[in-house]
C-alpha cells in the first residue's frame, strides 16, 4: 500500500480501540530513569491520550534521582533484599529528588510540547497527599525506618480530581496520619493506586521488555496465573521486571481488567500497545485475552464484518443478518481483546449428519493456526452430540478439507436435506469427513 492507504487503513483500525478507551481510567508507571531521555516524547504521547478523552494517573519513580542526591550529599543507601533502608538523611535526599521531579513533570505536562501538535495544550495537573502509608518495620532485625508500605489511596479525590479533567501525578511518597513522610516503591504505588481506582489499565513503563529466557524472545500475553508460573520458573530474571510482573498479578488478582508492561525505550510503545491489534509488549489479564466460545447475538456485527472480504472474494456464501441471527446458536467464535477474529458453524440436518459452514479467521491472524483451533472444537462438538458425519461445500479449500481427512462426496448421491445447501451457481465442491 502507498502512504496515504496506510495511513487510512491505520486509523480505521485505531478508531474501535479509541472508541473503547475514550473516559476509561488509566494508571501509568515509569521510573525516573525515563525522564533522562526521550522523556519528550513522552510527554507528547501522554498529552495525546488526555486528549482523546483518557483518565490519566501518572505515577514516577525517582530511584536514580535520590541515588544522584546522595552522591551530592557524600552520602551512601544501605540495601535489604533489593529494598532502600530510608534513614533520616537518606529521606531528605528522597524529599528533594520526589519534588523536583514533580515540579518538573508538571511544567512539561503545563505548557504542552514545543514544536508538535500539542502545543501549548497546556494540560491541567493535580498532585497531592493521596496515598497514605506506614512503616515497613523490622524485618529479619532489620529497620528499615522511613521506607514504608501504601495503607491507603484516597481514591475519591483522585477520581475528583479526574472528574475535573486534570491529570493526577503521584509520586513515591506516602503521609502518616501523625505526619511523618515515608519513601515508597514506586511499582507498588502504581499498583495499589490502581487496584484502588479499579482502573482499566495499568502500564508499567520498564527498562527493557519482558523476555522469556529459554526462547529469548519477548512475551506478547499471560494470564496471571500463567506470570506467577513463569516468575517461579525462572527467578533470575532482572529485579526490575520482576517488580513490574509482581505489580501486574496484584492488580489483576484485585480487580484491575488489563495490565501493560511496555519497554519505554521503544519509540511510541504506548501508542503502538493501545491503539494496534496485537500491541507491542507484554499483556497480563486475570483471564484469557484471547477466547474460543459460542457466538451470541452481540457478535453477529463481528461475524459480518470478518466474513465479509471472503464474500466479496467468493471463497463464502453470502449471509443477510437475519439468516445469522437465526442460525446464531450454531457458531463459533475467536474473540481477540473483544473483536471477533474468527468463526465457522455446523448446522445439524439429521441425526446423524451436520454440515460446516463459514470457517473464517481475519486476514491479520492467520498464521497461528487458529483455523485448526476452530475445526478442532467443532469436530469435538459434532461427535458430542453423536453425529457421524460432517459435510463440507468449498469452492476454494478443498485441499485444506482433504488434508484433514475429508473425502470426496458425489452431490447426486446426498440426501435432500444436504441438496438444499447447494447453490448451483457456485459450482462447489462436495466434500465429508466420518466422525466414528
């Protein structure tokens, strides 16, 4: 395709995932690493999701910031199992680093991005004491004095604040009720933050993807169970992405629908994660984001759309809505994130006899055999219901029927019941499968 059908074929993708994401609650993470580099184009894109209409909690990090204070100050963090001990100097040095990040977000978010369409958008910003928090305590006897834990978010003025249309920043930091100030993990912020507002999304901005260490290659989906699996099977993963994957089953075991765990350093992760079929980083979800099951009435929209190019190729039947409606208890469908990918139908003749209908699976996710995936379960559910044979009408499959054990079938010789399937006009070829 040229420029210009990219780019309309593009947005016409984008437009359902803009539409899904419009006055949804996001909570986003990043550390205060991002803010050394390409922290403007950040800025730009979270400019942009505010103005398409997305609830925005920002919440940094500040690690290398106080550990930039220190060394300022000559002064030295003690660690316990890659957690900070917060003493008195060391909390001064977590104070300054904590304002002066704020302070410098938002002016960013303030007066737009210079030099780009979000100029001068001059985005509203509320921060505050919204988290509560207490003392870590003693542990193993260790003090780890002024580091603490969230007791509580006060999620009723954060959703004010949203209904306001301000942007909230949080930063590290929680308050006692007696006054005392305590140094927060950030990841656990964001988490507790989320859970809290039951936001729709957490992202979690990290340092580098999440990579499966066996096949080195990034892992796009798991659901939480499945991340509690892989963070036991393999413990020497980075401290870093195991902060974002713990912080990822806490949410979704708690409520939050969708956890995102993008590297920052890919340009335009998150536009490419929120607004694109498949994304680019890892999905955590507390179910499977991607399911087979019965079609109902809700997805007939999803079944025309998807069947529609084959019919324009002839590789289908025309269907009208009301035929599908009809016949909807009939289907099968792969929902993907809430689109309808795939789908295919056997409508019951006899006892005995069924015949498959409308296999499809969407031109973009055709190489992960989901169309086997379909015929398996339809092949399971036929012999579910004791039918022995299955009968197929294709113009042009036939090889990919055969190859999966269907046989040739002379249409003189098939009861009338299966003739009144045949549109002559189409000329298809008649193929059957016996299921005993």
């Amino acid at each position: 395709m040229n420029s210009t059908e990219s780019f309309v074929s593009w947005f016409r993708n984008s437009s359902p995932y803009i539409h899904a994401h419009r006055n949804r609650t996001f909570v986003i993470f990043f550390g205060g690493e991002a803010v050394f580099a390409e922290f403007d184009s950040l800025i730009h894109d979270f400019a942009l999701l505010k103005s398409l209409g997305i609830r925005l909690v920002l919440v940094h990090g500040i690690r290398p910031q106080i550990d930039a204070t220190l060394v300022q100050k000559n002064l030295t963090s003690t660690f316990k199992n890659n957690c900070r001990i917060t003493d008195k100097a060391t909390l001064q040095c977590v104070k300054e680093a904590a304002g002066i990040m704020r302070v410098e977000i938002e002016a960013l978010l303030s007066m737009g991005l210079t030099n780009s369409p979000m100029a001068g958008a001059k985005i509203k910003v509320a921060s505050g004491n919204f988290v509560t928090a207490k003392p870590l305590g003693v542990i193993d006897g260790v003090d780890f004095c002024y580091t603490g834990v969230v007791r509580r978010v006060d999620y009723a003025a954060i959703h004010q604040q949203l209904d306001q249309q301000n942007v909230v920043l949080i930063s590290p930091l929680g308050y006692s009720p007696s006054g005392e100030i305590f140094n927060l993990v950030a990841e656990e912020v964001a988490t507790e933050v989320a859970i809290a507002l039951q936001a729709e999304k957490l992202i979690l901005l990290s340092e580098q993807p999440c990579i499966n260490p066996e096949s080195n290659q990034a892992v796009a989906q798991m659901t939480s169970s499945e991340a509690k699996a892989f963070l036991q099977r393999y413990p020497q993963l980075e401290i870093s992405c195991i902060r974002t994957l713990m912080a990822a089953i806490q949410s979704c075991e708690r409520g939050v629908q969708r956890v995102h765990l993008l590297n920052r350093h890919q340009e335009g992760a998150l536009l490419l994660e929120l607004f694109t079929r498949d994304g680019i980083g890892t999905l955590i979800s507390s179910a499977a984001f991607e399911t087979l099951r019965p079609a109902n009435l809700n997805d007939i929209g999803g079944i025309l759309e998807l069947i529609k190019p084959l019919e324009q190729l002839g590789t289908l039947a025309k269907r009208s809505r009301e035929k599908l409606e009809m016949e909807i208890n009939d289907y099968i469908v792969i929902e993907r994130d809430g689109l309808i990918i795939g789908c295919t139908a056997f409508h019951v003749l006899n006892t005995t006899t069924a015949i498959m209908a409308c296999l499809a699976v969407h031109s973009d996710y055709q190489k992960a055999a989901r169309g086997q995936r379909l015929f398996d379960d339809l092949i399971q559910k036929a012999r579910q219901q004791g039918l022995q044979t299955l009968v197929v009408l294709t113009t042009q499959t036939s090889h990919w029927f055969i190859e999966r054990g269907f046989l040739a079938a002379d249409l003189d010789n098939l009861p009338e019941n299966i003739k009144s399937y045949y549109n002559p006009e189409r000329n298809s070829k008649v193929l059957y499968k016996p299921l005993s």
